[in-house]
C-alpha cells in the first residue's frame, strides 16, 4: 500500500476494538478523497459467529478516535443482507451487467433486502443487525442498530 494510504491508526482505537469485539477481525479502509471517482465498493462475506444473527460492521467514528457509543450520527449508505436460504421469490433480485468475471459472480447474492439510511438521518451510533429468521421472512423493518458491549 503506498505510504500516504497508511493511516496511524490511535491506539485509543485499537483498545477499543480489543476491549468491544476480542473475538472479531477488523478491517482497516484506507482511500483517499482525491481519487473518489475510482472509488469501488466494498463487499465483506463471512461465518457469522453467531449463525442465528447476521451483523454488518457499522460503527462510526471520523475521527480517527474510538467511536462514541452515545451519539447520533448522520448516515447515509444502504445496508443490505442476503442469505442462501431464502426461498426462491425471497427478497429483491440482483441482475449484474454481463460484463461481470464469474469468479467473482458467484460470491455474490441473488436477492437481497435492506433499506437506504441518509437524507440527513441520525441514527444510534452501531452496527446493524438482524436474527435470520427474521431475514427468511424478508422483513427489513426487523434491522437494529446495536451498540457494543464491554467484555
């Protein structure tokens, strides 16, 4: 990675990942504004580690410092999930441009469900979560924002 994408990462920030999630691998985006056009987006696929309950990593914090668990934070992103057990009209389909590698196609959802959080919304600083069965019934209505608990 060239040096001036390297952030200098707080250790405040660290501890604070240690202390919340010991368990959990972080992912450490770096990018630079300058460059935003060429911009990609982002796609994480993992095992959950609870199998009942799928997360999305939301938790914000701009500041390079540990996020504050007690603010609002303005949004403004989509979060969607997917499963590979919903039935066949489950959710909304995906189409991909023909153009797309294979390879990388087929790590990618058919049909997906989630809303669009922004237009100025604040939401409970967390990540967003929702139990899968919940997901099986399609309902994005069921996501929560859930904060961190100290181990």
């Amino acid at each position: 990675m060239p040096p001036h994408r390297r952030p200098d990462l707080d250790p405040e920030l660290l501890h604070f990942y240690a202390e919340h999630f010991p368990d959990h691998t972080i992912v450490v985006c770096c990018f630079d504004n300058a460059e935003a056009r060429r911009a990609k987006p982002l796609l994480l696929r993992y095992q959950p580690l609870d199998p009942g309950r799928l997360t999305v990593p939301a938790l914000d914090s701009h500041t390079g410092k540990a996020p504050d668990l007690d603010a609002a934070v303005p949004v403004d992103h989509w979060v969607l999930f997917s499963t590979d057990e919903g039935p066949a009209d489950w959710g909304a389909p995906v189409t991909y441009s023909r153009g797309m590698r294979h390879s990388l196609r087929e790590f990618l959802p058919a049909a997906v469900i989630g809303p669009h959080y922004g237009d100025g919304q604040a939401l409970p600083n967390g990540d967003c979560t929702i139990s899968h069965a919940d997901l099986l019934d399609g309902d994005p209505d069921r996501i929560e924002r859930q904060r961190p608990v100290r181990r």
